[in-house]
C-alpha cells in the first residue's frame, strides 16, 4: 500500500510503514529542519534500493555535503518532502505537490497526528486557559479535509493520551462525527510504545479509521504483549564513554561489540559508522546535582528535588515537579518518555553513568526513540543540528512502535482490503 504522511515531522512514523514495506508518496511538514530530516532519509532509502550506498555513507563520514548528498537523488524524489504549513492558503500548494508524486494512483492510507501540544496535559496546565484558543486543537478538521481529498481506503492517526479528555472530551468526539461525515469509521485505542519492543514508558492513542463500506473489524491493539524483557542498558552499551560538551557529530565508532536488542530492534543493522554522538555542555552546579541524582538511582531511588542541598536550589516552585532532575534507570526494561522539552535541557533524561556525568547524547536519545543508528538528523543548517535534532526526537513516533503497527493493519486488513480494491 502506498500512503501520506501528514505533520510527518522527522518521519518516524513514515519510517516504520516503510520498513513494512509501504511506498510513500509525499510527507507534508511545517518545520523547515525536519524536512532536511526528511530529505535525508529519502536520499538513504533510494541509495540503499540503487546499491550505490556507499555515497550515504561518504555523507554520514562527512566525504561530502548535504549538498553533494542531494545532487546524487532524482528531483522528483526530494520533491516528495512538502515544507508547508497544513490549513488555509498552504492546502492548494499542498495538492497540486502531491498530485505530482501521485501520477494517477489512488492513495491508499493516510498516516500522521497533529501537533500534540494543544491536547497535552502538560501543555494545558501551563496554558493560562487550557489551550483552549490554540489553533492547533482543531487540526483533526484538516486532516477530514485530506480524507475527503484523497479518498484513502484507510488511516492511522497518531496522538497524545490527552487526547480523549481535552475540552471534556468535545474535540473526540467532534472528530468523530467530522470523520464520520467523510465516509469513514473510526476506532480508537491506548496503547503503549514497550509492549511494541520500544524500550520507553510512552503512552500514545492510536486512531485506526477505513471507509465505512469497506466493514472492516480493526485489530484491537490494546492486546499486543511484548514478550522479550530486554534493560536499557543494552540500549547504551556499546557506544563510546564522552563527557558533558563532547561526542563527534558525523562518523565515530562503537566501543563495544552489538546487543541481541540493538540487532533485534534494527538499531543497529550491519554499518559500523555512528553520528551524532554528541552530548550538550552543562554547568558544575548541573553536573553536581547530576551527580547526586545518579548515586540516589543506584540506590534503587529517584532524587526528590525539595532534598537538594540549598545551594543547588534555583527553583523557587517546591511544590510540584519534585523529579525535574532523573535519571535514565539502565537497569529498568524501559525509560521514562522522551518529550521535545528535551531540546531545551537535558535535566529529565540524566545518564545513568557517573563517571560520564551528563544528560544524554543525541543518539542516546534516538535510540529510545528506536531510530535506527543510520537515521540523521538534520538542522536548517547543516553542523548546526543539536537542538533541531533533540526537538525532532521528541516529537517522533518511534519507528519501531509504527513499523509492528504497519504490519498488523497489513495482516488484518490484507484480505478484505483486495476485495474491495
């Protein structure tokens, strides 16, 4: 089946369907550095299919440039990467650059979810009045416009929990009639990225919709069990010791051998080339609370931010948000979630080794995530990527989580869907 992806940030999502054996049509982003992102990855996937590979990897060694990386990939191809804001005077310009890469096919999924933001708990408890004048909680109508557009036999869309609780429910359930009124039947379900492989405690909602003609009975992804305990140590063994402010951006190598989860996960999948290693810069007061929170978690305990020494206290709020500062627990089966405020500091997501004393790295951070080590991640200009890249990572779905989720909806919708084509 061939798809679109809509508000495909970095592609995690499109990543996993591709890896599924989907073929994509075009990936519609607002974020500039996400679409260099997303180039990248299209430059990867039409390499490896020529077998001429090799010129990624000059690019991942840094032989070459983005620039040089480009000229080598069809037009058309790159062209299939759309930099445009979803909604308004964009929708047309948006049309006519699909319907380029279209060539007279029909579209047989949609995939994608609208920013989260505006339906995050956290993002309506900091909002003064909950989001509710935020643009972004009615971005589920555009995405019914694209459904009515393309015709799409079925759709995946992606969000966070708040989702089903955002304005009291009103926006579920209005987006439910609107998708109704499109033709197509919805079923949503919760589910957690760990009972997918994923190593990392992340709560999403799945919206599985088809055409209601089609009188499908979707899989109830609820039920899905991962069964292989793996630690997040063999998540971050292998890769090289660096302190805070260190790592080498393009082409350094592992230090230790691979894991059977790197190997099983498609983590690490036979290039021994590793980038983006690179680990943010951070005060001695940081660095000391830092210390601290990693000796409480060998002790089998989370630092409490009100028991800091007063000297280490910035913080005049005592009274929520006592784990400002926590560490990746290397022993647990999965890590805490990773959110976009991880661009902004690197408090939440502390290396459990103290001996490197540091929040993580960028591939550190990829790697919960389940991007693949030969996935780079692109900033508007290229070397200047760090932040762009944590941001891009936080907002991802993990590829892993999308490419078991392609496969279910292949196996259960595989029948009925040729009938009906």
């Amino acid at each position: 089946m061939n798809f679109i992806d809509l508000f495909a940030g970095a592609g995690g999502l499109s990543e996993g369907f591709i890896r599924a054996g989907y073929e994509p049509i075009a990936h519609v982003e607002m974020d500039e550095a996400a679409c260099y992102t997303l180039k990248t990855r299209v430059a990867y996937h039409y390499l490896k299919a020529e077998k001429k590979f090799d010129t990624y990897i000059a690019y991942l060694k840094g032989e070459i440039n983005r620039s040089e990386l480009y000229k080598q990939i069809p037009a058309e191809l790159l062209s299939s990467v759309i930099n445009y804001p979803i909604g308004g005077e964009y929708n047309p310009k948006i049309h006519k650059l699909i319907e380029a890469q279209l060539k007279a096919r029909e579209v047989d999924l949609i995939i994608g979810g609208p920013p989260c933001q505006a339906y995050s708990l956290v993002g309506r408890a900091r909002s003064a009045n909950g989001m509710k004048d935020d643009h972004r909680n009615y971005l589920y109508v555009q995405y019914a416009r694209y459904l009515e557009k393309y015709q799409p036999k079925l759709f995946v869309f992606e969000n966070v929990l708040g989702l089903k609780s955002a304005g009291n429910g009103v926006y579920l359930k209005n987006m439910e009639k609107l998708f109704d009124k499109k033709g197509y039947a919805m079923q949503l379900f919760t589910v957690e990225a760990n009972n997918f492989g994923v190593l990392q405690n992340r709560k999403r909602v799945i919206i599985l919709g088809w055409k209601k003609e089609m009188n499908l009975t979707p899989p109830n992804l609820e039920t899905i069990k991962n069964t292989n305990k793996h630690t997040v140590k063999e998540l971050l063994n292998d890769l090289p010791l660096i302190q805070a402010g260190e790592g080498i951006d393009k082409f350094s190598t592992y230090s230790k051998p691979t894991t059977i989860y790197l190997n099983q996960s498609g983590i690490r999948n036979g290039i021994n080339i590793l980038t983006q290693h690179v680990a943010r810069p951070h005060t001695e007061q940081d660095k000391e609370i830092y210390r601290i929170a990693v000796e409480h978690i060998h002790k089998g305990e989370r630092l409490n931010y009100t028991l800091l020494p007063k000297r280490l206290k910035t913080h005049k709020n005592e009274h929520s948000f006592f784990d400002r500062f926590k560490v990746v627990d290397d022993k647990s089966e999965y890590a805490q979630t990773v959110v976009a405020h991880i661009a902004k500091d690197g408090h939440y997501y502390i290396h459990p080794d103290i001996k490197q004393n540091r929040s993580l790295s960028v591939r550190e951070a990829a790697r919960l995530q389940s991007f693949p080590d030969d996935f780079y991640f692109e900033g508007v200009k290229e070397g200047k990527n760090r932040t762009a890249a944590f941001k891009q990572i936080g907002n991802a779905v993990p590829p892993l989580m999308a490419f078991k989720l392609a496969i279910i909806i292949n196996q259960s919708y595989n029948e009925k869907y040729r009938k009906y084509t």
